[in-house]
C-alpha cells in the first residue's frame, strides 16, 4: 500500500530518464526482487523502496544498510554482463511523512531541482494518507482501500450511534462519514505528536 504508493512515484520519475529493466522481478541465484533495477546513462540502479514504521535517523540509516547488504550480491551479476557501474539505490520514506534526505542523491540524477521538490510531496503525501486509512481502518473496521494494485480509498460509512438519556432512554444518532473521518484525522494527529517528538528533526523542508 504504502510502498506501492512512492514505488509508483519513482517508477515514474525514473522512466523520464532512464529505462527500466525489470520490476519486481527474481534476480540472481537467491532469487532476489528489487523493486526496480534501471539503467541510467550505461550505470545500472537497483532500487528499492523502504517506508520504516521509526521516524528517527537511526532507523532510516539501518533501513537503508539492509537493503544495501541484501542486494550486495547482484552487484557482480550485472558486472559481468558489461556494466562498469552498478549502484544499490534504497529509497527511505517514514511511515508517518518523514524524508530521508539521502533519496535525492539519487533522484537528483533523474528529476529536475523544481521536480525533484514535487516530487518529495507527493510521496510523503503517499505515506500519510495510506496510514491515516490504516489507522481509521483500524479504529473503525470499515475498509478504507480496495484490494487492487491502483487502490483508491473508500468512504468510512455512516455509523449510528446508540446515546442513552438521562431517563435511561435511548436515541439513535446517526454520524455520517465526514464526521467519522474529521473525528479519525484528529486522533491521529494527536498520536503523531505523542509517539514521534522528534520527527521535525528528520524531515527535511518540502
């Protein structure tokens, strides 16, 4: 979800100015599959999309070391089919919006400075809103996405509510989904803010 959402974003950018070579594909002895490996002016790019649940800095450098150890092993493979340069390329978004500046080492050589700045944009905007339907999912139990690859996120339902009157009887309220979603955006805020008091610290300026 999250993940197919920036993956998507990449991808895109990368077409501009490069050629894709295989998506998702079994790669290598191991059977690997990186989410992109693209060629880029003859030096091959193997990507990887990464979205870590921390925010922090420490969690975004050791999210980007495991991809770089697991895909270490294709760097001879594709070497020995004539490439001088191959380069493992994690790309690092938090969960909760947070950007690892490290991306646009990368994403420099495939979008322009005014691109590359929308680009950042829209793949935290990604990534806060497949939460957000995560978390009002879960707070509410009504699916917020379809199942197919292009998800769109669904309304949240009415929900009726049974309130009981000071002479104990009941009235029967009905909640529509906007006040649902309002009423879920908020805790959610609330929660950011509680769980990551430091995550300012490692989102750089969009």
């Amino acid at each position: 979800m999250r993940h197919n959402a920036v993956l998507a974003r990449i991808e895109t950018a990368i077409a501009y100015r490069g050629t894709i070579l295989s998506e998702n594909q079994a790669i290598g002895p191991n059977h690997l599959r990186p989410d992109l490996v693209a060629e880029i002016d003859a030096t091959i790019y193997i990507v990887d999309v990464t979205v870590p649940f921390e925010n922090r800095r420490d969690a975004f450098r050791l999210a980007r070391e495991r991809k770089t150890t697991k895909y270490q092993e294709l760097i001879p493979l594709y070497k020995n089919q004539g490439y001088q340069d191959v380069q493992i390329v994690p790309i690092v978004v938090g969960s909760l919006g947070a950007w690892d500046p490290e991306n646009d080492l990368f994403l420099k050589k495939v979008a322009t400075r005014s691109y590359l700045a929308v680009l950042r944009k829209l793949c935290v905007s990604e990534c806060i809103r497949w939460s957000r339907d995560i978390y009002v999912q879960h707070l509410t139990g009504a699916q917020q996405y379809s199942t197919t690859s292009n998800a769109i996120p669904l309304e949240l339902p009415s929900t009726t509510e049974a309130i009981v009157n000071s002479n104990n009887s009941q009235v029967i309220t009905t909640i529509d989904s906007q006040d649902n979603r309002d009423t879920c955006s908020t805790q959610i805020s609330q929660h950011c803010q509680e769980s990551s008091p430091t995550m300012e610290e490692n989102i750089v300026d969009l």
